[in-house]
C-alpha cells in the first residue's frame, strides 16, 4: 500500500517524542516507515514543509478548523485559543520548536480568515487584527520554548534553581522568588497573556477612534 500523508505525519511526531527535534531527520523518518528518503518527497518538499504539517496536526484537535469566532467575546476566544494551543504543543516534547517559525497550511488559512474577519468587526483593521494574532502566537512560542526547556533543565539540575541562600542579600528577588523559580507556569502565562489582551482593547479603542487610516502602521 502506498505510502499515505497522515502516516508520515503520525510517525515523524511519534519520533519527535522519542528523539527530540534535534534527532527527527529525514533519513530516520523514512527508515521508521519502511521507505527509502526520496519516496518522503512526495509528501513534503523539505523539512520545513514537515514541519509545519507536524505542527498542523499538533494543534488540530486543540484548534477545531470549523471554529467561528464572536467578534463582542475576541478577548475570551483568543485567551482560550492561546490556553488550548499551550497545552497542544506542551504534549509534545520540542513542540514549541516544532512550531516556530512555521507558517499557516492552507488547511489553515480559512480559521486564520474567520479570526480576522471577527477581530475586524469588533473593531480592527485587518493589518492590526493580524498583528494582534501573531503578537499572541510568538508570545505563546517564546513562552512554551522557555518552559519546555526548563523543565528540561530542572529534571537535569543537581539543586534547585536559585537556592535561598543566593537571595540572602536581594530582598526584592527574595520576595518574588517563586515567579523567579518559575514554581506555576500557568498562572505566569496568564498573567503575560491577559496584559497582551488588555493592550489590545486600547488599540481597538483608539482604531475606533481615529476613523480611516491605521494609526499603528
């Protein structure tokens, strides 16, 4: 039988959990599946375009396609997009390296479109509502790719981070030091997340506002 998409999909992220990012190769896919690495090709033209089917089907049970975002409701949806898509790459190990950098499948685009279209009605241009989207994506990459690296890290460290006798003399860092040991993930990603949200009510505010023309461009 031959050698279908979803199979290579399947399999190149079964392999990133057991490799890492770093160990899935295009020579190890293809001895996975049984196949020479040309017969990849069919598929996908390079490791990038693997990439972004990996990720692509990373998030596609988190991130239903059929989705039709409220324009009156964009902070809750787009909170809940972000909380969904964290908890969709943080399943697979490197899977905010997987993502980065990618770019939108065309199986894609139409949920990225009716997101666009909601924000637009609430009151953005469509080059701001795409702004705000991509502004909470690379948020939420920088921020899975920082906790899935420490807690790498912290499974490997001999002691814990920041040990109190480090903070003796740094009252302000003493203080704060569960958020500098990075003791609750989630309630620190809201925290950044909701102040992202309520940066971009003031500038639906101010679109509003100032009538034709984009005043962020």
């Amino acid at each position: 039988m031959a050698l279908q998409r979803d199979e290579v999909v399947r399999t190149a992220l079964r392999l990133l959990n057991e490799v890492g990012i770093d160990g899935l190769t295009t020579r190890r896919l293809a001895r996975e599946l049984g196949v020479q690495s040309p017969a990849l090709y069919w598929h996908f033209k390079n490791k990038r375009e693997l990439l972004d089917l990996m990720a692509e089907a990373m998030t596609a049970e988190a991130l239903p396609p059929a989705r039709e975002p409220v324009p009156e409701e964009w902070p809750q949806w787009l909170a809940e997009d972000a909380r969904a898509k964290r908890r969709a790459l943080l399943a697979y190990r490197d899977g905010a390296r997987v993502h980065a950098g990618t770019l939108p499948t065309a199986g894609e685009l139409p949920a990225v479109e009716a997101q666009l279209s909601a924000l637009c009605r609430a009151g953005l241009r469509p080059r701001t509502a795409l702004r705000l989207l991509l502004t909470i994506d690379r948020y939420l990459m920088g921020w899975v790719t920082e906790e899935q690296a420490w807690s790498q890290d912290a499974a490997e460290r001999a002691q814990p981070a920041f040990p109190d006798e480090a903070l003796r003399d740094l009252p302000l860092l003493r203080e704060a030091a569960d958020t500098l040991r990075m003791t609750d993930h989630d309630a620190d990603f809201e925290y950044g997340l909701q102040v992202l949200i309520e940066g971009f009510r003031s500038a639906i505010a101010r679109e509003k506002a100032s009538g034709p023309g984009d005043p962020l461009a």
